[in-house]
C-alpha cells in the first residue's frame, strides 16, 4: 500500500505538484510538462513553489530503469559539489523509493539543426574549460562527452551536463567501464584504452570526447584550423593526444578557431573585474559597435545583465557612458515585456545612485534607456529621482538634465509636465550659467511650440510667457537670442491681445540691440506676431461704438423700469444720470458732423479778437504742471492738431496727408526760421514758437495740525512713523534673495 502510494505521489508531481507544491520531501519545485527525454531521464519544465526561478527537472523514473539506478544516483552526487560556469547549474534534487528529481537551471537540449556559428565556437570553448576544471582541479574525468551532455540555456551559451558515468582520475573499476555499454550509442564515441583493461582513465579520455563532440558540430566541413585541433584530439595514443586545456591554448591563439571579436568579448566580461582600468576602458569603447555583429539572443539576455551589474556595482569605473551607450544598442529591439523584466529595474535603481559620473552618464542616454519602459513606471519610478537634477550642485548634471527634459517629458505625462516638469525649466532660466540658461529657453521652446507634448495654454500664458519677458532683459546675449527664438515659435498659442500689449512692447527695443544675431531673431520674431495680431484684427469687428449704445439703451430701459415701479430711491436716480450721460457720448460719436469743441473754450476766427488799450491782461493759463514748449518741431505739431479739422465720418486720411513730410513733423531747412521767433494764432490760443512757456504752480497747502491736549504732555508725544508699505508695493529684489522667476510659479 505505502509502494502505491509513493507511486501516486511522484506521478502527480510530474504533472504539476500537489496542493501548490510540489509534494516531494525538500525539493521546493513544482514538476510541470515533459519536454524532452535524454538517457536515462525525462525532462521537464518547472518552477520554484515561490514562484521566483523557473527551472527544468530531471526526473528518473526508478521502476521503469531500475538498471540505471546506479548511474542517476552518480549524477545526482556529482551535481551537488559541482560549481563552475560551464558546469550546468544545480538548484535542488530529491530521492524517493520511486523517483529522483534534480533541479537545474533552464535549459534545452543542444539542437545543432538550429545554431549560430558564433555561439557554436563560444560553446566548444565553454565546454573544453569545464572539461579542464574537471580534469585538473577536481580529479574527475567525464567519460561521456557527446552532443546528449550538453544543454543550452535561454542566452544560446552551453551547458556540460550528463555526469552519469562521471568517476576519478585513475579509478582502476569505474563507472563508465561497468556502466558505459548501458549507454545507447557509447561504444561508438568511447575512447580505445577503455577497452583495454587496467589502463587508468586520465585526462585524454575526455580529449577523446571533445574531439567526438566537434565532430558532431562539424559532420561536414570543419572551419579553417579547426581540422588540425581535432586530429590531435583523435589521436589513439594516449600518452600524445591533446587534453582539454592543450585544444583551449591552441584555439586561442592569433588567428585562431576562437580567436574571434565574439569570444574575446565574452572572455573579457566573465574577467573584467580584474582587469586594470586602462584595458576596461578600452574594451568598453568599443564595444557598442562590436555588439551590433553579435547574436542577438546572447547579448540581450547574457551581456546585458552583465554589463547592467558592472555600471550598477562600480565596474565600469569612468567608462559609464560608453557602457550605457552599449547597453541602449543592445537593448534597442528588445519587447516591451523582456524589457520591463530585465532593464527596467536596474535603470530605476541606476537613477536613484548618487554617483555623479554615473548620473551624468545616465542623462546622455535618458532617450535610449526609457524607450522600452512604461510611462507609469517612468513617472512614479524614475521621474522623481530625475528631477533632482535641476537643483544640482554642478553644472554639468543641471545642464544635462535641463537637455535630457525632452526625452523625460513625453513619458510623464501632461498632467506632471505642466504641474512640476515645466516650472523646473522655468526656474532654470534665472541659473547661474549662462549656458544652463539659453539651454533651458531651447527646450521650454521645443515642448511649448504648435505640436509640443502636452503644454497647455495655462502653463504658457502664466508660467512660460512671464519667464520669457524676463529673459529678454537677460545681459548674456545668446539668452536674448533664445528667448525671442521661443517667443516667436509661440507667438501663435498666444492671445492676439497679449501679444499686442504685453510682448511686442518688450520685443520692440531689441531691435536695435548691440547684437546682430539679437536684432536678427527680433525681426523675425516681431514679424511672426504682427502677423499674428493682423489676422486677429481682421476678425474684429469695424467698431464697438453701436454695440456700446445700445447695451446702455438696454440699461436704461431697466433703470427706467425700476424708477416706475416706485423703488430705487436716490441710486435708480444716480444710475439714471450717469447712463444718461453714457447714451449722450455714444450719440455724439456716432452722428455726423463737426467735432465738438473743448469745455470752456471758445472757437474764434483768427484776428477777430481785438487786443485793449494799455496794459495787456496777463494770460490766463491752467493749473497743470510746469511743461516747456521749446521745440519749433513740437510748436507746429501744436498748431497744426488745434487747426485741422475732423471729418463727419471719425478719423480719415486723405490724399493731402503726407504730401509735405518736413512740415507735418515740423522740420524746416531754413535756418533762418529759429531766429524770427514767429507766432501763430489758432483757435484763441497763442503759441510762440522756440520760447519756453511756463505753466504756474498751484499754491502751496498748509496742513493744519491739531492742538494738543493741555492733559498730554510733550514728553508723551511720540513721532509719528511713516506706513509702511504693503507687500503689493515692494519691489522685486526686496528682502531676501530668492528666484526672480519664482513670482510666475
């Protein structure tokens, strides 16, 4: 019954465990589907019970091979104290009365029908250095080296398994004597001194078998070199046969059958920690072209793990850049699912470091690192650890990351870019270097431009357009360029009447700056935002004038309204007169007919006036502040508006209108005019051309002050102090220093 049982229990965990495990005494992995068979065992897919490693399980069914026992139990020893690279990797194993199990890590039968040349070489030699550890450091000899012993992982790289008839060097009874005609196909590939008894098994045995392996790789034509190398492992005589260790020496050599870029690459990275820093540097410079030749499967999921540890442990000593550069290249074509699962997580953890050299080097390569990852997971992961970059310490990483910014924002999102990314290049704008700053302008420009990735109109009105008309006063030239650059490529985002009252008024005066490059961008940016405000012109409207009155027509109606119903008292009364008022302007613009003369003066023709006998009466002059006319020019422009009349139909420019160009801006060639001192009289006011016209000041006010109580005494009065004004009045710069931008965020 207990037989039975035991029985059940190991067939259900082939299948896939019991109860979510899977049901073996310690053996921690869960049997799935069989995949393969290779003497004596049956391959399966499997996992970890925690579901962290996938594996595949070798499973040795002990009543159908009970003559194989012997052989499984050897391998299942011999896996448990190997440890070497090229040595197919133990993760667990397990005996039962009916089964034994051992977990390895994942992989495949060799199939030579599906091969790359390439990793074809850099398995041989893989599979010669595990045969010399074997051989020389732990005293073992293989015994059963062939196409069926070796397994390939996930990356194409090889795998010695197959330890079945593996025993130690010199054993006079070993395992493969007794054993080795159990082997289907052994006879065939065994070496001659196995035949021959009391010959000890040395390290030529295994030579023999690297030479059987070759021959499998190669059944037709071997490439060039290769050929000698396999003779020599073929040789019947043991004494002069090559040994594992000779054929890696050989192969190696210049112009060699593993002397190739691919190879060494591999070699160079299983070594480079020990590698001084010059050959490190070298090597990785130019490894991001070399890279492009190899497999695609092995350097995406081989040399990209590895060259990630080395940039994330401190490996790459100062060749980050050059590193990173070959992990983009190598990375390029990668699925977004193989990337989140071996890239992504590095680059989050590579940009919290706070290397410097390691940072800056991960800002150059923002764009190709964050190509394969999810904007979620740009944004909550890598995007907060990035922004600290704009408040660096160094320039160089606040530069970089104010360039970087454009690849960053497309993968944050519009809700991140206008509420945090786009103030941190604002606030760049005022940096220390002048360089940060006209950086920061180009991007602003490219992200806010017609097409930008997701900044709204908001942001630009309030937050963009107040730092750029800070940036035109900027002393550096390059910035002034930049910012009149940006402004003209948001010209047409901007409202038509902001651009009119706000940005041409500052633009206007660089077009005479002492820069060419400065007056350049000016022009081109002037003549953007003209184009801009005249095509909104041509959508307005002739005049407002018609719609003034008859809004206020529309007013009076409901004033008149409430004063019939009896309520309102003295404000329906105020309200009346004031839209009276209102109704009378808007009539007397919109009739026809002469413009209406000033308040209190009267229009008179000239010379009608008759001057008194006697003394003359002084003139009578208003209370304004003092104002000089002494300019002939400004005394005929004077004269001239007073004079002119207005047409019936508002303001009209006529033929007449700048035909004597000199005259209307008061400009004449006659010297002679200055000294004549002419006067004109028009309308009842006298102008004296070039003599300086005072206007009187108005009286001088006394403040009365208040007596003070005889109860106060002098001793209690205190000066009165002046108010101080409120933050609305100080001006920018006042108290502490801060960021001058700062006010638009």
């Amino acid at each position: 019954m207990s037989g039975l049982s035991s029985y059940l229990i190991s067939t259900l965990s082939r299948v896939g465990g019991l109860g979510g495990s899977s049901g073996i005494p310690d053996f921690p992995f869960a049997v799935g589907e069989k995949v393969a068979t290779v003497w004596p065992w049956s391959i399966h897919l499997g996992t970890s019970t925690d579901g962290k490693h996938d594996v595949t399980i070798f499973v040795f069914d002990k009543p159908r091979g009970a003559q194989y026992v012997a052989a499984a139990q050897n391998a299942l020893r011999r896996m448990r104290t190997l440890r070497h690279p090229g040595v197919l990797r133990y993760m667990g194993g397990a005996e039962t009365s009916d089964a034994i199990y051992i977990a390895t890590e994942r992989v495949v039968p060799l199939d030579l029908n599906d091969r790359n040349e390439e990793l074809v070489r850099w398995g041989l030699f893989r599979v010669a250095e595990a045969l010399r550890f074997v051989n020389e450091d732990c005293k073992l000899v293989h015994a059963n080296v062939c196409k069926e012993a070796v397994f390939v992982t996930s990356a194409g790289e090889w795998r010695l398994g197959g330890l079945e008839l593996m025993d130690a060097v010199g054993a006079e009874r070993g395992v493969y004597r007794e054993m080795g005609t159990m082997v289907p196909g052994y006879a065939g590939r065994m070496a001659p001194e196995i035949k021959v008894q009391g010959v000890q098994g040395t390290a030529a045995l295994d030579g023999w078998g690297l030479a059987s392996l070759i021959g499998e790789c190669y059944t037709t034509e071997m490439p060039v070199g290769l050929g000698a190398l396999h003779a020599q492992l073929r040789n019947t005589d043991p004494q002069r046969r090559m040994t594992a260790r000779g054929f890696m020496e050989a192969a190696q050599r210049s112009g060699g059958v593993l002397d190739t870029a691919f190879v060494r690459a591999c070699r160079f990275l299983e070594s480079v920690t020990v590698k001084d820093t010059h050959e490190r540097a070298e090597f990785f410079a130019g490894l991001g072209a070399a890279a492009a030749e190899f497999p695609r499967v092995f350097a995406q999921r081989k040399m990209l793990p590895e060259l990630l540890t080395l940039v994330e442990f401190g490996g790459a000593d100062n060749g980050h850049s050059a590193v990173l550069a070959s992990v983009v290249q190598i990375a390029s074509d990668m699925d977004e699912t193989e990337y989140s699962a071996v890239v992504a997580p590095a680059v989050v953890r590579l940009f919290a470091s706070t290397d410097r050299a390691l940072r800056f080097a991960l800002l150059e390569h923002t764009s190709g690192l964050l190509h394969g990852m999810r904007d979620d997971v740009v944004t909550s992961s890598v995007y907060p650890a990035f922004a600290t970059g704009f408040g660096d310490a160094a320039p160089a990483i606040r530069e970089a990351t104010v360039k970087a910014a454009l690849s960053m924002a497309p993968r944050v999102g519009a809700k991140t870019l206008n509420s945090d990314l786009i103030k941190h290049l604002v606030r760049s704008v005022a940096d220390a270097e002048p360089g940060i700053r006209t950086n920061s302008l180009i991007c602003i420009g490219k992200l806010c431009a017609k097409g930008g990735p997701g900044v709204n109109d908001t942001s630009l009105r309030y937050i963009v357009c107040p730092a750029l008309l800070h940036a035109l006063r900027d002393v550096f030239p390059p910035v002034r360029a930049a910012a009149l650059a940006v402004s003209g490529a948001c010209a047409m985002r901007w409202d038509a009447v902001d651009v009119a009252r706000r940005v041409v008024p500052a633009i206007s005066p660089l077009l005479v700056d002492g820069e060419r490059p400065v007056r350049v961008a000016a022009a081109k940016a002037i003549n953007v935002m003209v184009a801009h405000i005249e095509g909104h012109a041509r959508e307005m409207p002739e005049t407002v004038a018609k719609k003034t009155a008859d809004k206020v027509g529309a007013q009076a109606e409901a004033v008149a309204d409430l004063a019939a119903n009896g309520w309102g008292g003295w404000a329906v009364s105020s309200l009346s007169s004031t839209i009276s008022g209102a109704i009378s302007l808007a009539s007397s613009v919109s009739q026809s007919g002469a413009r209406p003369e000033s308040a209190g003066v009267q229009s008179e023709p000239s010379g009608s006036r008759s001057e008194p006998s006697g003394l003359s009466e002084p003139p009578q002059v208003s209370h304004r502040p003092a104002t000089t006319v002494n300019s002939p020019t400004a005394a005929s422009a004077i004269v001239q508006s007073t004079a002119a009349p207005q047409s019936a139909g508002g303001w009209e420019f006529n033929d007449d209108w700048g035909e004597d160009a000199a005259d209307a801006w008061g400009i004449d060639n006659d010297d002679d005019s200055w000294d004549a001192q002419p006067s004109n009289t028009t309308g009842g006011m006298t102008v004296v051309a070039n003599t300086p016209v005072k206007l009187a000041k108005p009286a001088a006010i006394t403040p009365v002050s208040k007596p003070v109580p005889k109860s106060v005494t002098k001793k209690d009065t205190k000066p009165v102090q002046p108010r101080r004004k409120g933050l609305g009045a100080m001006k920018l710069g006042g108290g502490a220093k801060s960021n001058p931008v700062d006010q638009f965020l």
